[in-house]
C-alpha cells in the first residue's frame, strides 16, 4: 500500500490532487491511499498513527509555515518523501534545503503530478518488496523492512508490519518464509518468523520485539537466534 497526504488550506486543490493521483494509480492498478488535510494539526495527528510514503505539502497553510513543519519532521528522522506546493516560487531555494523530492508551483498540471508519481514509485519498487493478498484488505505490496513478524495460523499466514497494520493470507508458511532474504529474517520457531531488524531483545527464550509483542523461540533454534543477535547488536 502506497500511502499518499495532502496539506494545503485550500479544499479546492485537494479535491483536484486526489482526482490527478486517484486517476494515476488506477491506471497503474497499484494499492494506494489518500489522506488530504487543510490545517498542520490534522496531518500531525494522522501522522502519530501511520506513516505516509508522499506528502505534498503546502509551504504556507493559513498562518502555519509547511517548510518549519518540514524541517521539524526531518528532526525526527522522517524521511517522507516531500512535495512542496505554492503559488509563489520564491520560497523555491529555501524549500531545497530540506531535501524534498521537488517544488511545484501552483496552478499544478495533471501531467506534471503524474510524471512525479512515475518517478516516485520507480523509487519506491527498487525497494524489496512482496505482493500480498490479504483475505480482508486485498492486493497490498508490503516492503521486506516493514515487516515486524509472520505467524503461522491454521491454513493462514499473518503478517505484523510495523506500522501496526496486520495481513492475513492463506499459504503454506514453511514455504512462503523460506522465500525471504535471511538477511532480514529469522525462523526462530516453526510458528513464527522475526524480523531481526525489530527485535528488542533477547530473553529466556523469547524475542521482545519494538512493538512489545513476545515471540517464542524453540529450542534447537536458540542458539543461532544469539548468534543472529549478537551479530545484529555488533552491527548497529
């Protein structure tokens, strides 16, 4: 799932942004969502509950400034990626030095919006990733390192990511784990496979992963599952 913000005070231009992009990735037959905000409060608070992978974002919302608004994102260590949009290009250069992907001047083309998104998502599919077809949400293309963890569930797989989503898909899952780079996971269990990226710590047989979630560790995997963490401690 591609997932797409709008801030801009003007609900007539985010109308029109949703109809360009709605347009686009229809055409591409690709699993998306749009979230358009008209104050910096709203996006804020969307943004405490999920991650969005494009935001266009106005440089000046009512009385609010975008580009402060941007660069205390980049603070944090957001590294969205960022439009700025704005009827006046003198704010172009300074919106430069918050590495965003690009300023477009209002009136915005349809055309441009769309050649954007051409270069946006070509980024973004080099990225490692896997299609799923969950049995509630549909076609969702999920990347390796959003993964927090996979269980196995009767005749289903189930997927933690985290951003707190959960995907539910039928599959032989001794099957489907072995299709992931160990690079990022772990089978520690013949029920469950960790992604060692969110793996908190290390206890009694368990990992405590950064979601708080407990995740069993068999016995003959346990020493390989210290081996694996140890390494990924020495790395960070």
């Amino acid at each position: 799932m591609f997932r797409i913000a709008i801030c801009d005070d003007e609900r007539v231009f985010n109308e029109s942004m949703e109809e360009y992009i709605s347009e686009y990735m229809e055409y591409r037959n690709y699993p998306y969502s749009i979230d358009a905000f008209t104050a910096l409060f709203e996006l804020e608070h969307a943004q405490k509950e999920q991650k969005y992978d494009l935001l266009f974002l106005d440089i000046m919302i009512r009385s609010d400034s975008g580009m402060e608004y941007a660069k205390l994102m980049r603070e944090k260590g957001d590294d969205t990626n960022i439009v700025f949009v704005s009827s006046n290009t003198d704010y172009a250069l300074e919106a430069f030095s918050i590495y965003p992907v690009t300023f477009l001047a209002k009136p915005i083309d349809k055309k441009d919006v769309h050649a954007l998104l051409d270069r946006i998502l070509l980024l973004y599919l080099k990225r490692p990733t896997i299609m799923i077809n969950d049995k509630f949400k549909g076609r969702t293309v999920v990347q390796y390192e959003s993964i927090l963890y996979l269980e196995s569930m009767g005749h289903d797989i189930v997927m933690q990511l985290n951003n707190g989503d959960t995907l539910r898909f039928a599959g032989v899952f001794s099957e489907f784990v072995q299709q992931l780079p160990s690079s990022y996971f772990f089978k520690c269990h013949r029920s469950y496979t960790v992604n060692m990226s969110f793996v908190h710590r290390l206890q009694n047989y368990r990992f405590v992963m950064t979601d708080g979630s407990i995740i069993p560790i068999a016995k003959p995997s346990y020493k390989e599952a210290q081996d694996r963490f140890a390494s990924m401690i020495g790395a960070l």
